[in-house]
C-alpha cells in the first residue's frame, strides 16, 4: 500500500499480486474490515492509475514471481 501511497502504482500491484499468490500457496487469507478497506482504497488507486489492463498485467506478473523475490525487489530503494 506504501508504494501506491508512493505513486510506484506499477510496484505496488506486482507486490499486491505476489502476496495473494503466497496466501494462496499456504493455505491462507486474510480478512479485516479496516484492512481490506486499506487495500480497496490504496491498491484501488493503482489500478485506477494504471488502468485496468496495464493492472492486470501488473497483477499476473506479481503473482508469477517467487514471494521472496518479490519481498527483496520491494525493500530496494529507488
């Protein structure tokens, strides 16, 4: 969310994509109110940034990627 807040929109939905890939490979989800608010309005911001199909792409390229990868590409500093 930091990095939409950020405008790194792009950035932010591959990370968005690549932590729902992990929840997903073990086995869990997470569901709060005032989280799922937090992500509806910041990665929301993203996707309306970006338009729709460049999001996806974004989406899809984060959810390919190894969660650790990922995690590593997201601490960088630009």
């Amino acid at each position: 969310m930091s990095l939409s807040g950020l405008g790194h929109s792009e950035r932010a939905l591959w990370l968005g994509g690549a932590v729902e890939a992990e929840y997903e490979r073990i086995g869990s989800t997470l569901r709060v109110k005032f989280w799922d608010a937090l992500l509806a309005r910041y990665l929301g911001g993203a996707r309306e940034a970006l338009g729709e199909a460049e999001a996806s792409r974004a989406w899809a390229r984060g959810r390919a990627r190894a969660f650790d990868e990922a995690v590593t590409d997201a601490l960088r500093a630009d």
